[in-house]
C-alpha cells in the first residue's frame, strides 16, 4: 500500500515520461499473448456449447433409435364374417368377438388342426384384437351379417420379430458362456409359430401403418395396444389444477412482495425462503402433498386434482420468482408516469405495471409448468401412476396417471414392446417440453420491448 | 464536486425577498426538511411560488432541487427512506395534511420528468388516462374533447392529429415530451411541476418546450428544475439557487443572474462550480 503510494510521488508525471513503444518486442509479445487468452476463452465457450449440444443429439439420437419402432404397429389384415347368428344385433357391443377373431385367422391356416396348435397360432394375433373387431361391430352395426377386412395388430413377440427388434434365434446360455450353439428365442412357443409368421409375411398379408394407438389409446398390459391418451388426460388435468392454483397465487405474492410489502427482516426472511422452496427436491412436495392433502385433507389418492396441487407447490416459486424479476424490469419511470398523473398504487400496478410484465410472467408460468409437466416424484408420491385402460372416466377425482408416471411404469415393464414405447413416450414428452418452451421464447420475443 | 464551500451553520434567510403583494401565492413552502434515512437533503427551505408565472430552481446536481419538487406533489412518500417535515401549502391547503388525498393532490398538481416517460399505450389512451381514473369525463365526446384540447395546448395535436392511435413511444424525444406535458394538463392541475424537462431534448426541441412553458404560463403556475441557467432566464420570471440543501437565494431571475446577493449564487451563475 505504501510502496504504491510512494511510487506515484515519486513519479508524479509518469505520463510525462517517454511515450510507450508499440513496436517493442515486448509490447508485441504482450499483445500477441492477450490475442492468444481471448482465443481460448473462446475456445472454451465454444467447446462447452458443443459439448451441451453433442449430449443432447446424442440423448435424442438414441431416444429415436429405440423409440421409433413404437410410433408404427405390425397389423395383419384379416377377412372376418361379422356372424349375425353369434353377434347381439341389438346389442353388438356385449357379444364376445373372441371366437369369431379367432376363427377368422384360423381360416388363412387350413393345415393346422391341433388344438394345441391352434392356440399358438392364435397367439401371433393381439389379445387385443378382438376388441377391435368389437369396436369395429360397434361402430359400422349395418356391416353385420358381411364379410370385412379389418387390420389387427400381432402380438408382442411378432410384432417385434417384424420390426427387426429381436432375434428368432439367440446364442444358447451354455455353462461355458455360449459356444456358438443356437436356440430359439424363448418369446415363440415353437419353430412352427415361426413358419406360420413367415406365412403371413409371404402371403403379403402383414403392414406396418402408423401407430395412431400410442395417441389415442390408454394404457394396456399388451405393448402393441398401450397409448399415451390416458396419461395425456391425466397430466393436462394435473397442469390445469397446478395452473389455476399457482399462476393467481404466484403473481398475487410477487405483486405484493415486489410492489407493497415494506423492505424489512420478516420480508427479506420470506424471500430467502420462496428462493429456498424452489431448490427443495420435488420429492418433497410430493411428500408434503401426501401428507397434507390426502392424509390430513383425507383427498382421495392418485386423482389430478392432488397432483395438480403438489405440483402446484413446486411452481409456485417458479412463479413467484420470475414474476418478481419481471415485475422489477418494468421501469420505474413508467410507474413514476402512472403516479405523477395520480394513480394509486393498485391502479399503477394493474394498469400498467403488470400488463407490462405479462410477458416476462407468461415466460415463467410456462417454464415452470414445463417443469411440472415432466416432474414424477411428487405424482408417484400421492400415487398418481395408476393402470388407466380406458379413458372413459377420468376426471378432476378419478384415479390418473400422467405421462411421467406412464412412462416410469412402461420403463418397469417387461414385454419387450414396452422398451420401444418408454423411448416414444419420452420423445413425446420432450416434445411438449419443446413446444412449451418454444411459446414461451415466442412471447419473449414479441413483447420484448426497448424503453 | 470537492469545492470548498463553507456550510452555513445557520439557515439561510431567503426570505429577504419578498414578493410583490399583488400576486397571488401558489405554492407556500414553509421549514421543509427531507431526510433520505440519516441523510439531510433539504434544510428549512421557505419558499412562496406565485400563480401563473414561472419559477426555476437552479443548482448543482445533488443540491435538492429534484427532492423539493417532489414534495409538492408528494412523490416523496413512494421512496421508503424519505421524510419530509415542513410545511407545504397549496392555495393555504396543508398537502401534508392527513385528509388529503394523494390521488387528488397529484392531479392538481401535475408533473413532467427528465426523461419523456410516455406509457407504451396509444397516443390517446396516454392523456386520456389521467382523465380515465379520477372521472373527469362523463362520455367519450368529453373525453375525446379533453385529449383534443390537451394535446392543443401541448402544441403537439397537429403534428399527431391523424395517429392519435399509434403508441406514444413511436414519436420523437421533443414530442414524447410535449406528449407527457399533455398527459399532465390533461388532469386539469393547477400546478406543473418539470424536473429538467428539456435536458434529454435536441436545440430544436428544447426550444419548442421553452416556448411551450411560456404559453402555459396563462393557465398554470410552473416550477421547473433546470441545470441550463439561459435556459431559466429565458421562460421564467422568478428563480430560486439551491445550494448543497439549501435555498441560497430566491429572487426576479433577472436580479439572480445580472445582480445576485449571496456569493455561492455569483460562483455559480459565473460558473465557478456546478
Ligand atoms: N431516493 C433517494 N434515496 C436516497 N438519497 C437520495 C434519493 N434521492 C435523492 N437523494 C439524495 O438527496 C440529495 C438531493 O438529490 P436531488 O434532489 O436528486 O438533487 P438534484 O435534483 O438537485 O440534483 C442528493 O445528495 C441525493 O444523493
Ligand atoms: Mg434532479
């Protein structure tokens, strides 16, 4: 401290002293090595950006290798005789399909007579097929009585041999850790289910159309049946509850901690603390929302309106603390503006300090329910990964599921068809998680305004 | 600023000018002092500010001439830290008093600030705003005539006659400026207040605003913060030299600037500081 001040009493006019020379190879070595921290620093930015980009390519690249399969199903088009001796005609929609499904396929296979081959044959359809067919009957009622064509999907097994996802084939589990020796994939009952598929694929029966089932049907314990509309509905049921709870609520504590509270130790208390909710592990809010909600409140379990609301816990400060930062953007000479022409403090905010930060607030709703979108642990926690086959009867207290949870459970299952379809679910979670943000990025941009 | 100014331990008589008894008095400021926290920013600051005429204040920056100005209208009362003690009256009514209403107060007494801080709304909607909230027109023709009438005396309705809908924010800096000055007549105060109104304005501009100033001189009392001294002594007929929190000299702005009292007022107008 000293010896700098000494320095510059000793040299009062350094400025005076003979100019600096540019040309020295020293100053030329020093502008060449500040050159050289400006092209790393760069170097390093570049390299981290690259880095993000190349983990999330290769995220989504192998999410689309594995899931791409489920966006397609393996059907064979089959003629069935809608029987009006079996079918109800009053009443199509009670009668079992089954046999007739079952009798139709057996049909394309006139050699086979056993009953116990019979049975394997019958399993390369879906289990599901007939109610297909059902649905089918129920929709076209004056087709009974006529021959239809109907496209059925194959079973797990064989839709999956079709897509190339297994082999007919795998390495036989010797002792000595397998010698080459080849066995039959234990997913196919024998050699002859095989002939019987190759059958179907020679007689250019089998077609790949795209899977409308993953949108638009619920779960179900067959892989090549299960849909994504159940967790759909439960997860927009769930949004819409977090959103109606936490954006008024949310804005209404931004608006008075930003705008009226006076500036003391209890309110910079509560603001260190909503900074401090929104680092808590969600898995808490679902703890909280367990026992509060459904233990104390005695709300039923697994229903959107509970997981609405422990995801609502969690935005929450997502809410309040982008609304704040959006409140404070305002500039304070529009809110001088607003006073000087004698505004009151709520009419300064209503008129014209919100709407101003409706923008920066819209952003942070969306992001923050973008979140709660993809969020599992507080939904697992309140139970909201039930088995929903049908999407009949969901509502606000029905028991859902919501598409995190949906793919947790395809994630645990072992059918094979279930793999592909975690990875399409997860895509299509992605995508909304993409789409949402977009907007947000696109109500940033357009109300972005320059004071 | 580290100019060796002694403090005056006393408070500084700026009464010694009185004026003439004809005119009405305003505004009355008696022993106002603000306190931003521990701080002291105005020191018993007694002022009277005629009707219809205009009154500068003139300083250095940091002086107090800005905290005095928003006392009149109570500006100060959104800044946590500020305390003002004092007296202030408006037409012999104590604006500090409990009973009035800051709402009214600052209708009736209306301020334009530094920077043109129109509201990013239409050019209409930005004077009929003030207007809109205290219901000062019964329907939409009276509204419509209020803006008219506003933005006309503002000296801008010609040149935004035919956009009254675009937004305010589009126009020039001058315009934007007149725009607020519409926005402020429009609530029909008696009182502008102008806080360096022209100073983030071109020549051309100011000069609009200054003649602007001298024609709304026939319907309001105007008191205006100004750092450019030709710039008092071309629109105003009093001028009061604010220094370091006190009022130093009050008096014709002619007598200020050709013949002043007190010596900070002679460094400062000959540009010794500030
Ligand atoms: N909001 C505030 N908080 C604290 N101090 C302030 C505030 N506004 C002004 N001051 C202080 O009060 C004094 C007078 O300021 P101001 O009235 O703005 O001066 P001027 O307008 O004459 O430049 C200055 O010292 C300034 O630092
Ligand atoms: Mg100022």
């Amino acid at each position: 401290m000293t010896d700098i001040l000494d320095h510059q009493i000793a040299e009062p006019d350094s400025l005076a002293n003979p100019r600096h020379d540019w040309a020295s190879d020293n100053a030329r070595r020093r502008i060449k090595k500040r050159y050289g921290r400006d092209r790393l620093l760069r170097a390093f930015g570049l390299g981290a950006v690259i880095t993000a980009l190349m983990l999330l390519a290769i995220l989504i690249a192998s999410l689309t290798y594995t899931g791409y399969v489920a966006f397609y199903t393996t059907k064979v088009k089959v003629d069935i005789f809608l029987d009006p001796q079996i079918i109800d005609k009053e009443n199509p929609g009670k009668t079992k399909y089954r046999k007739i499904t079952k009798q139709a396929f057996y049909a394309y296979f006139p050699d086979v007579k056993n009953r116990k081959d019979k049975r394997n044959l019958s399993k390369i359809l879906s289990s599901g097929a007939q109610y297909i067919v059902r649905d089918y009957v129920v929709a076209h009622p004056e087709k009974i009585g006529e021959t239809v064509t109907i496209n059925l999907p194959l079973s797990d097994p064989f839709d999956q041999l079709h897509k190339g996802v297994i082999p007919r084939w795998i390495d036989a589990a010797g002792k000595n850790g397998g010698n080459g020796e080849k066995m039959l994939n234990p997913r196919f009952k024998s050699e002859k289910v095989l002939v019987w598929f190759d059958n179907l694929v020679a007689r250019d029966m089998l077609s790949s159309p795209f899977s409308w089932e993953l949108f638009v049907n619920a779960d179900s314990r067959f892989p090549e049946l299960a849909g994504l509309a159940g967790a759909f509905t439960g997860s927009l049921l769930a949004l819409l509850v977090c959103f109606l709870i936490s954006f008024p609520v949310g804005i209404a504590a931004a608006i008075y901690l930003e705008e009226f509270a006076p500036k003391n130790r209890f309110t910079d208390f509560i603001e260190v603390n909503i900074n401090n909710l929104a680092a808590v592990p969600s898995v808490v809010f679902g703890l909280l929302g367990l026992a509060v909600f459904i233990n104390f409140f005695g709300l039923p379990r697994s229903v959107p309106l509970v997981g609405g609301m422990a995801l609502a816990l969690m935005t929450l400060p997502t809410i309040i603390v982008s609304t704040r930062a959006a409140l404070k953007a305002v500039p304070p000479s529009i809110r001088e503006a607003a006073l000087g022409v004698g505004a009151s403090r709520h009419e300064v905010v209503l008129h014209h300090v919100l709407p101003l930060a409706m923008p920066g607030i819209l952003t942070g709703t969306i992001i923050g329910l973008a979140q709660a979108l993809g969020e599992t642990a507080p939904l697992l926690l309140i139970g909201m990964n039930a088995f929903i086959p049908s999407i009949e009867n969901l509502g606000l207290m029905e028991p859902a599921t919501a598409l995190p949870t949906q793919i947790f459970a395809w994630g645990d299952s072992p059918e094979r068809g279930f793999v592909s379809r975690t990875s399409a679910a997860i895509l299509v979670l992605i995508g909304f998680l993409v789409m949402m943000n977009l907007v947000a990025i696109y109500l940033r941009q357009k109300f972005e305004r320059k004071w | 600023m580290n100019m060796n100014v002694e403090t005056p331990k006393e408070p500084v008589d700026a009464m010694t000018f009185q004026l003439p008894e004809e005119l009405q008095v305003k505004v009355k400021t008696r022993d106002v002092n603000v306190h931003y926290g521990e701080k002291q920013a105005l020191f018993d600051i007694n002022l009277d500010v005629p009707a219809n005429h205009v009154v500068s204040l003139i300083g250095p920056s940091g002086c107090g001439k800005s905290t005095y100005l928003r006392c009149l209208n109570r500006m100060n009362d959104i800044i946590d830290i500020a305390r003002v003690s004092g007296k202030i009256e408006l037409d012999g009514l104590d604006i500090y008093d409990k009973n009035i209403d800051v709402v009214e107060l600052r209708a009736r007494v209306g301020m334009v600030f530094q920077k043109p801080n129109p509201f990013p709304k239409s050019i209409f909607d930005n004077v009929a705003y003030g207007p809109r909230i205290h219901g000062l027109a019964d329907n939409k023709t009276e509204l419509e005539e209020i803006v008219v009438t506003s933005l006309q005396k503002a000296g801008l309705f010609d040149e935004v006659k035919d956009r009254l809908k675009d937004s305010g924010t589009g126009l020039s800096g001058g315009q934007q400026q007149r725009l607020c000055i519409a926005r402020a007549i429009a609530t029909r105060p008696e009182v502008i207040l102008m806080d360096e109104p022209a100073s983030a304005l071109d020549p051309i501009a100011t000069a609009v605003i200054e003649e602007l100033i001298d024609e709304l001189r026939q319907n309001f009392t105007i008191i205006i913060v100004t750092h450019s001294m030709q710039q008092a002594a071309r629109i105003s007929q009093y001028t009061a030299f604010f220094h370091l929190g006190y009022l130093v000299e009050v008096g014709d702005t002619e007598q200020i600037f050709t013949n002043p009292v007190d010596r900070r007022t002679q460094d400062y107008i000959t540009g010794r500081f500030g």
